[in-house]
C-alpha cells in the first residue's frame, strides 16, 4: 500500500472519530455547526455513515462466532462463521438502507410540524442520530452486553430530539411530537430489519455447543 494512501486513510479514520466525539459529547453546539455544512447524500453515506456501520457489523461476528454465546445451564454456544458473516452483511446493508429511508421521512414530516423541508439536513439526522448505536456496536463483540447498546440507541433517540428544532426549523413546542412520529416510524423500520435478517437461510441457525 502507497504511504500517502495509508496516512489518508487514517486521516479519514481520525476525521470520523474526531466527528463522532463532537456529536456523542457536545451535541448541541455540534448539531448547529453541522447545519452549515455543505455535504452531499453521498458524502454522509460514504465518508461517515458507511465506515461507522462497520463498527458493529464486525463486533457481532467475532462475538457470534469468537466469543460465543453463554447459557448458564448448556454453556456456550457459537455460530459458524458463514451464518455470523451473512447476518452481519445484511443488517450492515439494511441499516445503511434504514437510516436513508428513515431521513427521507424526517423530511417528508417537515411541513407537518411548521418545518422546512431540506433533504440533506434531515439525512444528517438521521446518519448522525445513529451514531451512539454504531459506536456502541463494538460491545456485539460481548453478546451479553447487549442492552448497553439499547441504552446507546435511547441517548440516539435523544440526539434526534436536540437535531429535528435545528435542522428542520421547526418551532421548538412541536419538536417533541415531530420526534415522537419519527421514533415510532424509525421502531418500525427495524422491526422490519430485524425480521429481514432472521429470514434468510442460515442466518441464526448451526449453533455449536462448546461445553
């Protein structure tokens, strides 16, 4: 690999760190220098998005099929590799899918609750919403601790909470119900992820019973 491609890419990784921080930490303050930004759909998926997701895609196959999982009477159980790669796969590619339809909802919502309507800045909400649940993601490497990443996702919940009055210029007594809408249609969306991924063949199913 060319040294200058190497020192790029980490300049990439520590950008996406640096921005994921900035949102984790300092939401407000970070949600209004975002709104001036002038990003694309695809610079949101490709350069911030589409790493991020990574980051719990591979957790949940090294804790699937490394670290296994533990049943207090039947001891621990591992899936093959194939069956983790393949879940991992789909959830990665719907959750990309996900986030995209679920910011093209966020605009359509817009005028409802006195918004405007803006297809970029509702796609930031929903890319940078989901970021607590993506940087969580690494505890899948632990599948017992599973719930933390459910708290990740209601601290997400609350970013999406702090962003819609930003970026949708809508009156701040209507950004709670305008959030409520979203949550629920966003419950929706990953039920129908989770459903997606549990019916492919495979996916799930082989556990090896490692004592």
């Amino acid at each position: 690999m060319d040294k200058k491609e190497s020192v790029g890419g980490m300049d990439v990784v520590k950008k996406i760190a640096q921005r994921a921080k900035e949102v984790l930490l300092k939401p407000r303050d970070t949600f209004g220098v975002i709104k001036t930004e002038t990003v694309t759909s695809r610079d949101l998926i490709l350069n911030y998005l589409a790493p991020l997701a990574v980051i719990p895609a591979v957790a949940s196959i090294i804790g699937m099929s490394a670290v296994g999982i533990r049943f207090s009477l039947m001891g621990r159980f591992r899936i093959p590799f194939i069956n983790s790669f393949s879940s991992a796969l789909l959830q990665y590619i719907l959750t990309l899918i996900g986030i995209y339809i679920l910011g093209i909802i966020i605009n359509a919502l817009a005028p409802s609750f006195s918004g405007e309507k803006n297809e970029i800045q509702a796609l930031k909400i929903a890319v940078y919403s989901a970021t607590p649940s993506l940087v969580v993601g690494i505890l899948h490497i632990f599948p017992a601790l599973g719930i933390l990443v459910v708290i990740a996702g209601l601290y997400g919940l609350y970013l999406l909470y702090l962003a819609i009055p930003i970026m949708m210029e809508c009156p701040p007594e209507k950004a709670l119900g305008y959030t409520v809408v979203v949550i629920i249609i966003n419950i929706v969306i990953s039920l129908i992820i989770g459903a997606l991924v549990s019916f492919v063949p495979g996916v799930g199913m082989g556990f090896r019973f490692l004592g």
